[in-house]
C-alpha cells in the first residue's frame, strides 16, 4: 500500500522522483491493465466497434501530435488534416510504388511529413502563435490543391491505392488483426510524447508556451523549438496518416478539407490541452460523438423531435453543429478538457466520505 | 496575347479586390479594437446574404427595405456575438481566442446549410439593364454597383474612424485600452460595437457577392480569402487591408489569365493568394504597413 496513494503534500525529494512517468505503483498498474483490456478487445467485440477502435487509435496519434504543438507548444495548427493526408499519400506511395515494405513505409512516411511540415513551419516559427495559424492555412489549402493535381502521386482524381500491412512476410487482414498494429503504433507513440515532456527539450517546449520572452532569457532558442514542435507535430500527423492509408488500402483527398483539421483541434481542446491522456479521451469523444448522434436520432425516428428537426436529413448538419458548439462550451466552461474533469472525480473519491 | 481578356479578367480583379479590401476592413476593425483573431468572418458575408435573400423571396420585401432591414439584424447579431463568445474569452490565451472563433464559423456555417439548404440560390435581379459600356468595355451593372458600393462603404469607415466620436473612442482603444478607460471610454461598449460594425459591413458585401453570384456557402471563402489580403497590408493596418484586397483580387485574376492561356495548371485562380501568404511571411512578415512588434522587457 505504501507506494499506491500519493501522499498529501510534495514530497519529491530527487529529480528522478519528480520525472517519474507514473506516480504511484497503483497508476502503473491500471495503465498497464489499460493496454492488456485493450488488447483482448478483438476477442470480445465485433466489427463495427473495432473500426471505432481503430479510428479512435489512428486519429488519437494524430492528435497527440497536435498536442504537442498547441497544449505544450501554445502554436496553433489549422492544416493538421492536410499532414494527416500527406502521410497517408506518402506511404501509399512508398509501399505501391517504391515496393517499400509497409512496417518500414509508416515511419518513413512520418519523416516525409515532418520535412514537408518544417517547410511550411518555418516562416512562422520565427513569430508568434497567430501567424502559425495562417501559414498553416495557407498549407491547407496548398497541399490539398497539390494532391487534386499531382497525379504521379497521390493519382489526383482517382483515389491511390496502398498494400495491405505485412510484417516478415504474415499479410495483416481484416479490422481484429490490424487493430494490434494500430495498437502497437499508439502504445509507442504515447510513450515517446510522455517521456519527450519529462526530458530537457520537453521542458523548453513548455517554457516557450508558458511565457516565451522569459524562455529566451533563459538560453532557450525559440525559433528551433517552435520549428522543433511543428515537426513533431507533423511527424505523428504523417504516422496517423499513413496507419489510415494501409487500413483503408485507397486514399481519397476528398473529405480532408479544413472541416477535418477543425475535427483534430476539437480532440486535442476536448480532451484537454497539454494532457498526454486527455488527448486519447478527446479523440474518443469525438469519434463516438457522430455515432451517439446516430444512435439517438434512430432512437428517437418517428417521433415529434424527429419531425420538427429532420433529423434523418439534417443529420450531418446537426453534427458540424454540435461539434462547434462542443468546442465553444469546453473552451469557456473547461478550459482543461475532460482531463481535469477526470482528476476531479478521482479526487473526489479518493478523499470521498471527506471531500474537504 | 488575348489583350481583350487580360482587360476584363482585371476589371474583375478591380471589381473582386475592393471587396476583398471591405471584408478586409472588417477583418482589421475587430483585430485592430479587440485583438481577436476572426475566422468566422466569411460567414458574417454569408449570414448577411442569406437573410437579405430570405426577406426579398421568402418574404416579398423590396430590395430598398430589405437591405436596410439585413443592416439592422447584422449590427444585433454582431453585438451578441461578441456578448455571448468573446466577452468570456476576454483575457484568455490568443490560441483559445482563435479557436472560438473557428468554432463559430463551423457552427454558423453548418446553421445556415441547416436553415436554408446547401443548393446555391439566385439572387432576384435588382437591375433592369444587364450592362453598361464604360470605355467601350461591357461591364454588368452588377459589378459598377459592387464598385461603388465597395467604395462607398471605404469611405464611410474613413470618416467614421477620423470624424466620428465612436470611432475616435475605437482608436483609443486600439491604441491603450487603460488609458481609453481613464478617459471615460467604455471599453465593453467599443468591443461590442467593432463586431456590430465588422458584421454589418461583411453583410453588406456578403450581399453584394451574392447579387452577383447568388448565394451560397461558398460565399464564406471570402472570410479565409482575407487572411492573404491582411497579412499583405499588415494585420493591423486599415488603409493595408484595403489595398492588400485589391492587389489579392488583381492577383488572382492574373492568375488565372497566366494559367488560362499559357500554363494549363488549373486552378491557380484559388491557391495563388495562399503562395503569396506563405512568400509574404518569409520576407516581410508584417506587411506592407503593418507595426512592427518590438517587445521590451
């Protein structure tokens, strides 16, 4: 028991104890439990709910890139969905193409998207946040309109095709096998970003967010970890997109407009920002929101507020709505996202008959 | 060399610019009084057109009571806006700022797929001649009326920023929010009353695009088509904005003269601003009458 509860108080004495990764040995445990429940999952679900699965895991390490950038960082994104889909392209690419093997075109493609992502970061990381925002527009709109042209790589019109995952030789099929690559994928993308923001370039980042004119007193270079941070953030943009390449096996630029980098923003605020957990919460919140939405208006088909609203056709609509307005409420009533939210209820039970 | 295409595709570029440089006015007006970064700027463009053409059909109202009636609503919703979304984010980060505004636009934008359906709808004709031959060029009625009233609307917001009390009490504000305060400004009053004028401004070309084109959502690339035409002129410069539209509006039509006749590309039209952007942000990040940010500590 001893190790299982933090005591009240600060009591970390030792640099090791103040970046350890889980605070408790109780904390360790669940995460690992964590891993292990979601590893049984194929055995017990069915096809639809391992797709949501594989969605949440695939766009939860896209998120957690956008993390970096805006919960850490303090830069903003509005292109993410751009990167998301030029990893996706580059993989397709490298596994048709250049027959790359796919186990190596993930990584490869994620390097691809962070030099792509450097060049647009770079003009705007000598300046603040807010022109981050724009040159990031400016990519968006640029790299979408470079797929719907350039045929030789992503076949402009017609969606590119990519091969199916293999490792040494053993072909992945089918949504309960590839669900462990995904799985695998999230598992180390989460652990690099947790112990990224316990090592010394984790702690400039956040310097930088907190307060960036004390940061370059301080020695820390601005300009290389603005740049530093954008690159991150594109590089698990690129891995997000090139694990949704082989799991899809064709790529379409259609549908990754400016909607979808709105979609990347709202999982990285909802969750919570600068919460490497939180993000995964976010994710999943927003994957399963569309689907909730479905599930309540089939519920409710027929019925007097399915006729006032339509809700049959004015599904998608009410969507975009909800999604927007989910963003606005979070960013004004919790700024922290569903992370805080979740270290409250923990609190509250863990001092439950005494909440004060 | 097709002379006579080039000549038209530059009035367009004329006619298409001064109404970048209004929606840009705009733009500028809420960065310069409140500092809030707004990306639901094109759909102020397109909530405006949309109720100027739901009183006009729906309603049978004439286009001389309707548009002052789009006014009107626009300066109510703009105060509301800014009363509902922005005044609790004051003093929060400039990224939570940028991402309100963001959501704005999703939720204005998909309201109005929502209210009004996502078919672009003509606009009732206002003119009873087509066009009218300036110099020997045939030019729609449409785009003079756009020209004019693009022009009007500058000029107005001249004289409102150098003559009006409002907008002497605006420029204080922008200048030193403490020091407007001390001098008996209501600083809560000008941030509600930027958005009010910002919104019924955008209306007001919003519904000028839309006698030309119909309407749309489509309409709302205006709001995204700004960010190229500020960063241009300086994000904090009016006169900028102004001229940054134009040049963005002459571009894109260049632009597409250069694609149409030697390049084939297709689609320059669209992404040649956003190049520029990401040019402008290399070289002369603050634009062309923009302030330097100097910090001193």
């Amino acid at each position: 028991m001893a190790n299982s509860l933090i005591p009240a108080g600060d009591f970390r004495t030792s640099y090791a104890a103040d970046t350890t990764i889980f605070p408790t040995v109780t904390s360790r445990n669940f995460a690992i439990a964590g891993v292990l429940l979601a590893a049984c999952a194929p055995f017990m679900l069915n096809d639809y709910w391992m797709s949501l699965l594989i969605a949440i895991g695939i766009y939860g390490i896209a998120a957690l890139g956008l993390n970096v950038l805006l919960g850490f960082t303090g830069q903003i994104s509005i292109g993410h969905a751009a990167f998301f889909l030029f990893g996706a392209f580059t993989s397709a690419y490298l596994s048709t193409k250049m027959s790359v093997p796919t186990f190596f075109a993930i990584p490869l493609a994620g390097a691809v998207t962070a030099i792509v992502g450097l060049i647009f970061g770079l003009p705007a990381a000598r300046l603040k946040g807010l022109y981050l925002a724009i040159a990031t527009l400016a990519a968006q709109y640029i790299l979408l309109d470079f797929f719907a042209r350039a045929e030789w790589f992503s076949g402009g019109s017609v969606p590119a095709t990519a091969e199916p995952f293999s490792i040494f030789g053993y072909n992945v099929t089918g949504d309960h096998q590839y669900f462990y690559v995904v799985l695998a994928y999230v598992v180390v993308s989460f652990l690099l970003v947790t112990n990224l923001m316990r090592s010394r370039d984790g702690r400039a980042l956040i310097a930088v967010r907190d307060h960036y004119l004390s940061a370059e007193i301080m020695g820390i270079n601005l300009t290389k970890y603005r740049t530093l941070s954008f690159g991150i953030a594109a590089f698990f943009a690129g891995i997000g997109g090139a694990l949704y390449a082989h799991y899809q096996l064709v790529v379409s630029y259609e549908g990754f407009g400016i909607e979808r980098s709105i979609l990347f923003l709202a999982m990285v605020i909802i969750g919570g920002l600068g919460s490497i957990m939180g993000t995964l919460m976010g994710t999943a919140f927003v994957v399963l929101l569309p689907e909730a939405m479905e599930w309540i208006s089939a519920a409710l088909r027929g019925g007097l507020i399915d006729q006032t609203l339509g809700l049959k056709n004015n599904i998608t609509f009410l969507r975009e709505i909800a999604i927007g307005a989910i963003i606005i409420a979070f960013l004004v009533f919790e700024p922290d996202g569903l992370a805080h939210r979740w270290h409250q209820i923990k609190a509250y039970w863990k001092l439950y008959p005494f909440s004060h | 060399m097709n002379t006579q295409l080039l000549i038209q595709l530059l009035v367009n570029g004329l006619v298409v610019g001064t109404l970048y440089g209004v929606v840009a006015m705009s733009f500028v007006l809420i960065y310069k009084a409140t500092q809030v970064v707004n990306f639901a700027q094109g759909e102020l463009l397109l909530v405006g057109a949309w109720v100027c053409w739901a009183l006009m059909v729906k309603y049978q109202v004439p286009f001389y009571a309707a548009m002052p009636i789009t006014m009107v609503f626009m300066f109510v919703f703009g105060i509301l806006i800014q009363m509902v979304f922005l005044r609790p984010m004051i003093g929060e980060p400039i990224i939570s700022v940028i991402m309100v505004t963001i959501a704005l636009s999703t939720v204005l934008q998909a309201a109005m797929k929502w209210i009004f359906g996502v078919n672009p709808q003509p606009f009732p004709p206002i003119f009873t001649s087509q066009s009218v031959s300036v110099f020997g060029l045939q030019i729609q009625t449409v785009y003079v009326m756009s020209l004019i009233v693009s022009l009007a609307m500058m000029a107005a917001m001249a004289w409102f920023f150098q003559a009006s009390k409002h907008g002497l009490a605006m420029r204080a504000t922008a200048f030193d929010q403490q020091v407007a305060q001390s001098l008996g400004i209501s600083v809560k009053n000008v941030f509600a009353m930027s958005w009010a004028i910002s919104a019924t401004v955008s209306a007001v070309a919003g519904v000028v695009v839309a006698v030309v084109n119909g309407v749309s959502s489509g309409l709302s690339i205006y709001g995204i088509k700004v960010f190229p035409a500020v960063i241009l002129g300086g994000l904090d410069s009016i006169a900028g904005a102004v001229l940054g539209g134009i040049i963005i509006g002459l571009l894109e039509n260049f632009a597409q003269f250069i694609d149409g006749q030697y390049l084939h590309w297709g689609n320059l039209y669209e992404v040649a601003p956003f190049y520029v952007l990401i040019i402008i942000l290399m070289i002369k990040p603050y634009g062309l009458f923009g302030t330097k940010d100097i910090e001193r500590v």
